[in-house]
C-alpha cells in the first residue's frame, strides 16, 4: 500500500470517503440516513444567498450560510437560519449546530438564539473557530421518512422564505 498526498483530490474520492463514513455511522447509530438541506434565494436563476447543512437523527448541523455583499442588511441571513430551523425542525430535529470563524457573522448566530459552545483559537492564525448550538422545538410526533430531495420545503419554510413585508421584525445586521 502506498500513501498518495493530493492537493486536488477527485471529488468522487472524497465521496467515497464521505459515503463510507455515513453508512458506518447510521448503522453503528440506527438513526437513518443523513438528508441533505439546502435553501436558495435566486435573483434570475442566480444565486444570491443560502443556507446548505443536513439532518441525522434529530440533529442538524448547518454548514454554509453565504449571502451575496450588495444584499446584506436586508435580513436575508435571518430569514434563511429561521428556514432552515424551521425544516429542520419539521424533520424532527431537537437542535442545530453551525460552525463559523470569529472574523465571520458571529454576532448574528448570537442575535438569533445560538450559544457559542466551542471555540478553538488561532485556528487559522489571527481568528478562532467557534461552534454555536441553538435548541429546536420539534413537532411532537416525528415524520415517518424524511423528505426526499426532489420535495418542496414545507409550508412553514416556504412562508419564511417568501414573506411579502421582509422587513417585518428584523433584527438589525441579520
């Protein structure tokens, strides 16, 4: 066997990689599958801001928030964190965890309810790596599967998401 350092892995590796530490995780855990979640706003087929994590069992751990610069301060990035608790919540999720860097958005994880419960610093150099965690409500009775990927957002989700006054109880810089 031979060890090969690679600086532009093929993606389908890293999958295969990914992959095989799922099924060893849901069958070690009996929780079902990971499940993809993913809310987009686009502006002519465009992206211009989202969301993306997944669900296991009933945790949730949102991995990317980005909103494009010229729409910051809209409350966009509120807007898609109270989406995607909602969904997660819909799928039965009693908490969701979100990783972000000290130079990042911190205080807007703080605005919305999260507790920083990690840090690690100088990680890189000159910034720590912060860990919040916020507490869900889910429903009372959890959905018999998960959502497919080729199904719409639920209602709740889709409400928070087309909101006709945006505006509406925002909270300033979210």
């Amino acid at each position: 066997m031979e060890f090969h350092v690679e600086d532009h892995p093929d993606p389908l590796d890293i999958e295969v990689l990914e992959a095989q530490i799922r099924r060893e995780a849901s069958a070690a855990m009996g929780l079902g599958d990971e499940v993809d979640l993913a809310i987009f706003v686009r502006d002519a087929g465009r992206v211009v801001a989202g969301i993306s994590g997944w669900t296991w069992g009933d945790c949730c751990e949102l991995q990317s928030l980005w909103v494009e610069p010229s729409l910051r301060g809209r409350g966009l990035a509120t807007r898609l964190i109270a989406a995607a608790e909602a969904e997660a919540a819909a799928r039965g999720c009693s908490q969701t965890l979100h990783f972000t860097y000290a130079f990042q958005a911190w205080a807007l994880y703080e605005r919305n309810g999260y507790e920083l419960v990690g840090r690690v610093e100088d990680f890189p150099s000159g910034t720590d790596v912060l860990w919040y965690r916020k507490r869900l409500n889910p429903p009372k009775s959890r959905p018999s599967r998960e959502r497919s990927r080729s199904e719409k957002p639920s209602e709740n989700t889709a409400a928070l998401m087309t909101d006709p006054n945006p505006e509406a109880g925002r909270r300033p810089g979210g």
